[in-house]
C-alpha cells in the first residue's frame, strides 16, 4: 500500500464518507437529533429518571415491536399484536392478585408460585400465534385478514375472561408485589447504580432475537422468505414451517410483553394494548423493516422504538397540547421513512 | 317445480313464525351498550343482567363506540317485536335518528349514561333518560381535594398557599371529561383556594397512559407538583404507579403526593385502603343499571304508571323535572372513611 493509496482513503473519508454515513444511519441520527433538540428546550428530559422511565416504556413496546418485526421481514404483518398483549395481561394479572384483595377475579384461588401466571399468559401469546401461523400457512389467507380476524377474536377471548361471575367485568387491580416487582423493580445497588428489570428482559430479549435473525437457519429462511419465497421453497426452505414458527415467536413475544405490561402498571384491563399493532409496526418501518418483506434489523426496531417513545414522553414534557401530539407523530412517522428510505433510492 | 314449492313452504313458515310473534308480543327488552370494554359500562350491564335475569327476555348488544352500528341495533331490535329499548347512545347529539325510529314504531325508550340531546327528548313522550349529572362528580372530586387539603397542611409543599396541579383528562371530546376537568377546579377555587395548573394532559381513561404520562410529569416538575387530579380511577392508578416509580410514598409517608379520581372500581378501593389514593367519587352503576332496568321494565310490560325504586322518576338532585321523564342517580364521595361500604 503506497501513500497515494492512503492519500486517497484519507480523501474518501471527507465529505462523500460523511453523507454516506448519515444516509446509512440516518434514522439513529433522527434519534439522537429529537434528543438533543427536546433536551435543550427542555432540560429535564435528560434527567437520568426521565431516560430510564423512556427506556422501561421502551422495553415493553420493543419486545412487541421485534414480535412483529420477525413477522414483517417474512411479507406478513400481526394486527393482532396489541390484542394478545392484553389478553396476556389479563391473564398474568388475574392470577397474581393479592390473596387478601377483596376483589378478585377468582375468589378461591391458592397463593401461585410465581412463575404459573406467567407461563400461563405467555402460552396464550403461543396459542394465539400458532393459529396465526396455521391459517397463514395451510390455509393460505392472507397474513393482514388472518390477524384481522384473530385480533377481533382475541379482543373477544379477553373480554369474555374478564367478564365472569361473581364479579363481572371489572378491572384487575391488586397485584403482588413480587409479581409487580417484574415490571417495576431493579437490580443493583439502591441510590447508587441500579438498572430497571424490564430493561434487563428487554435486553436479553433482543439478544435471542438478534441471534436468531443473524446467527441460525431460522433467521436465514426469516430474510429468504421474505426475499422471495418461490425461490425459497426451490431452494429447499420449508415455508409453511418456518412462517409458523415466526409466528410463534411473535405470540411468545406479544405474551411476554403482556406480563411485563401487567406488572408494570399493576393491573389490566380488557381493553389493554389496544393499537399497539399500529405503534409497533410504524417503529419498525421507521426503523427501516420493508414492509414488503426481506429487509430489516434488530437494531432498526429498537431505534424506530425508541424514536416513537421519545416522542410521547418528549411532547408530554414539552407541554404540547394532545392533538398536536398526534399530529406532530404522524408527521414524524412520515418523515423519518422519507429520509430513511433515500439509501435504498441510492444504490437504483 | 318441486324446487319452487319448497322455497313457498319455506317462506309460508318463516311468515307464520313471525305473525305468532307479532301477536303475543311478548315482552322484551333491547338494550345497547356504546361499548363493552367501559368498565364502568359493564358494572352498569351486570346489574341491568342480573335485575333481568327470570323476569324478561333482555338482549344486550355491543355498540362498539359506533354509532351507525348501533342505529342498525335499534333497528333489529325493533323488527324483532321488543316492546322496550335500553340504549346507552354512542354519540349523544346523535340522538335524533335513534328517536326517529323508536317513535314511528311507538316503541319505548330509556337512554343511560350517555344523556341526550333535551331538544330531541322534547320530541317523543315515551323517551327517558337515566343518568347522573356529570358536573356533579367534578365538584365531589374537588372538594375532595378541598377537605384534604385544608386538613394537611404538609400538603402544601413549597408552601405558596397555592395548589400546584396537573389534570389527566379522559377522551377530550366526553362531556364526562369536561365536565369534571372544569368543575373540580371550580368546587377548589369555589372554596377559596388558588390553583396553578402546571400541566394537563389526555390519556384516555388509560391506566398505562395516565402512568406514562404523570411520569413524564413528574421528570419536569418533580416536587413542584402538589396534587394529581385524574377524571377517573384508572388513570390515577396509573399516576399512582407512576408516582410510586419515582420513590413517592403512601399519604402520611415522607414524600406522599395528593391523588383524586372518579369511579370507586375496586382497584382504587384497594389503592385507598393503602393510603396511596386521597379519594374518588363513586357514580353509583348499580343504581344506574337498576334504575334503567326498572324503567324498561315498566315500559315493556306495559304498566301505566312509570317509576323507578332507585329514584324517583320526578327528581333526585332536587331540580324539578316537570316532564317526569329524567332520573338522576347521586354520586357519592368516597375516602378512607367510607370505603369499606362500597367494597364489593
């Protein structure tokens, strides 16, 4: 290598290097940007308790958003997500009402050790994916009717739960500590460095996810479907196979988070995760996931995650009225795909 | 042919069925709800179900918070020969479409919850209503604020005289919401306190957003806010959870932080038995429910006088209703000094 070699890397890593950089990552620089700008108008957004408090609201959302971020990257879509999300909660928090709580769900029930209620809301996630992915793939509706379908069944399962004698619908309050514990508990030294829990889950979450999408066949089969799934099939993919799994996954996922959802706010409703389908697809294709399948990174999710929640809490803490908020969200949405989606314009 | 004779057979029955039905008129009852995940709604259903429940054949529908879907209930409802209807409208000042109906078939209607347009009520002298006055439960949720506040002067943090707050408000465009956004504020400053409203904020009667959004609060006002007013329980649950993030205590502990809703649901009970919840208003659902059922009870089977156990049918906030055709069902203020009559 002669030092003209280097004379010319050196000139590559001027101005032409720096706008391919921010055309790569324009989405985190999109992040870091509403950061900066909120947190100088408004300096307590950057309080260490308001970023944690962003984070542990992240956590939650972000384990639905790579739930469904799987299921994108293969061409399908979950509106069924949020739904799931509250039937899991409602369940998780049903089965962890204090002993001594006058209104409980179920009058008689024994003091369960922990982890019952939660797998028992996390099968429920299960359940409700493995449907999805059996109609997807044996009966070959479409992934939005199906889930369509499901999220209205879902919403009907949770309500018809809620709603039972002695009591009739009502919400789910009264939760055990050591199960709210999950969602609002730390590991660490008190006042001095500690780190919420459902950051930690949230962690480990995206750790399996990450390395199921980069590091085993699944993942592989995960991009190939979504690429193409005729030259899949031909190259030996089993389709139905792999797209049933990806929607377990996402169950599983939209179960978790219902757990942690419950335990979070310390109770649950019927009406629980409403809409949060929407909010997590839009962070994933903020995050850059084609929603006509085959693109689509962990860290894309976790960053259109973290951009949607910046925005609820950062337009809070600024002060702006609600209907503004919508409207500022909805522009931002837009936006964010505009300057991302130039990478992909480029390289045509 | 054969074919022919069949369909003329099918529909000989399917006529024959339905005059049988038409002449005993059998009473029934149609009611529609604006949707079922209210919870305050289904306390409301439960108690028009269980009152129904071995003295007439009711069918409760669920609007779904659309009003076209639910017009098209009404509908059904009267083709099928029901003799009364209980409808807690979804959109209120759309009532007129629903009298519309009811009237050309001179079939008798209750409204709850959901009050309508008194104009349009004017119009059909067999439409009713059953409700509580929202301005009602706003003025209890301030002066629950009011008496706490007189009475703890450590509630007073920065010591101003003045009562710092933030408002959760429940869908912006609920009359309920208004109503007791507005008048909690009125019943304080009726009392002679000031207010400073450091910030309001919707979340939609959600436990989850009313946390996440008191904690955004809470990062840029920390201390500076004394009290949390929340237009109903859920929400102030979810300050509360927020509140107890951010290493606030019980009511009585060191850093205690004044929280009001409305509602009573048990969680909140609960919340108020553990100190964290300084008071909510109960809108009694089960009055209102029995009310509503008593009424259309009345209505279907045909009784000529129309009256209410629960209230009478004149009045119950003492304002005169010449008309005879309004109850109004009481809030109730509920505190630590009361609650344990309304656990359930």
């Amino acid at each position: 290598m002669g030092n003209t070699d280097f004379a010319s890397s050196l000139k590559k890593l001027g101005p032409a290097s720096a706008k391919e950089f921010a055309s790569k990552n324009a989405i985190m620089l999109v992040l870091a940007g509403l950061v900066i700008l909120i947190g100088i108008v408004q300096p307590s957004f950057l309080s260490i308790d308001n970023l944690l408090n962003i984070l542990r609201i992240s956590s939650v959302r972000a384990i639905i958003a790579m739930g469904v971020g799987g299921i994108l990257i293969t061409r399908g879509t979950d509106l069924s997500a949020g739904r799931t999300v509250g039937l899991a909660a409602c369940i998780a928090a049903s089965l962890t009402q204090r002993p001594d709580y006058v209104s409980k769900m179920f009058p008689d029930l024994p003091l369960l050790p922990f982890i019952l209620p939660v797998l028992a809301a996390v099968s429920a996630g299960l359940v409700v994916g493995l449907f999805n992915g059996l109609v997807v793939a044996f009966l070959n509706v479409p992934p939005f009717i199906t889930t369509l379908g499901t999220m209205v069944i879902v919403y009907g399962a949770a309500s018809l739960y809620v709603d039972r004698p002695p009591r009739g619908a009502q919400p789910i309050g009264g939760l055990r500590e050591d199960f709210t514990n999950l969602g609002t508990g730390s590991v660490g030294l008190p006042d001095v460095f500690s780190i919420p829990n459902l950051i930690i889950l949230a962690a480990i979450v995206t750790v399996i996810i990450w390395v199921m999408l980069n590091k085993t066949r699944l993942g592989k089969n995960i991009y190939a479907i979504g690429g193409n799934p005729e030259a899949a099939a031909v190259s030996g993919v089993n389709v139905k196979k792999n797209l049933i799994l990806v929607y377990v996954i996402g169950g599983f996922m939209y179960g978790l988070a219902g757990v942690l959802l419950a335990a979070r706010s310390g109770g649950a409703t019927n009406n629980y995760g409403q809409m949060y389908e929407l909010d997590a697809i839009a962070a994933c294709v903020i995050g850059g996931v084609s929603t006509s399948g085959g693109i689509g990174t962990v860290a894309g999710m976790l960053t259109g995650v973290l951009i949607f929640e910046v925005l609820n809490n950062g337009l809070v803490i600024l002060g702006v009225s609600a209907y503004w908020q919508q409207i500022a969200k909805g522009l931002i949405i837009i936006a964010a795909v505009a300057v991302d989606i130039r990478k992909y314009l480029a390289k045509r | 042919m054969k074919r022919l004779i069949g369909v003329l057979v099918i529909f000989a029955v399917l006529f024959a069925s339905f005059g049988c039905q038409a002449a005993a008129k059998k009473p029934k009852i149609g009611v529609a709800i604006y949707k079922f995940d209210d919870t305050f709604m289904s306390y409301v259903r439960n108690k028009i179900e269980t009152s129904a429940k071995d003295k007439i054949e009711i069918s409760v529908q669920d609007s779904q918070y659309d009003q076209p879907k639910q017009n098209d209930q009404v509908d059904q409802f009267l083709t099928q020969g029901y003799t009364s209807l209980a409808i807690n409208l979804v959109d209120p000042s759309a009532v007129s479409v629903v009298i519309g109906k009811v009237q050309a078939k001179k079939t008798p209607i209750v409204f709850f919850n959901r009050e309508p347009v008194a104009v349009d009520m004017a119009k059909y002298d067999k439409a009713y209503y059953v409700g509580a006055k929202a301005q009602e439960s706003g003025t209890m949720e301030g002066e629950l604020v009011v008496d706490y506040w007189k009475n703890t002067p450590a509630a007073d943090k920065n010591k101003d005289g003045i009562i710092q707050y933030v408002m959760l408000i429940g869908d912006p465009s609920n009359t309920d919401a208004q109503y007791r956004t507005e008048y909690s504020i009125k019943a304080i400053e009726a009392a002679g306190l000031k207010v400073e409203k450091l910030a309001e904020d919707t979340a939609m009667w959600d436990r989850v957003k009313g946390q996440e959004k008191t904690a955004a609060w809470l990062a840029k006002f920390g201390d500076k806010i004394e009290v949390i007013l929340a237009n109903n329980d859920d929400m102030a649950l979810g300050a509360i959870e927020a509140c107890k993030a951010a290493g606030l205590t019980a009511l009585g502990g060191k850093k205690p932080m004044v929280i009001v809703g409305v509602d009573a649901t048990p969680p909140a009970l609960d919340a108020l038995e553990q100190g964290f919840l300084v008071g909510t208003v109960l809108n009694d659902a089960e009055r209102q429910g029995l009310a509503t059922f008593d009424l259309a009870f009345a209505l279907a089977t045909g009784a000529k006088e129309v009256k209410s156990d629960v209230a009478p049918l004149a009045n119950a906030a003492g304002k005169a209703d010449p008309a005879g055709k309004y109850i109004w069902v009481p809030y109730v203020k509920v505190t630590k000094e009361n609650y344990k009559s309304f656990k359930k």
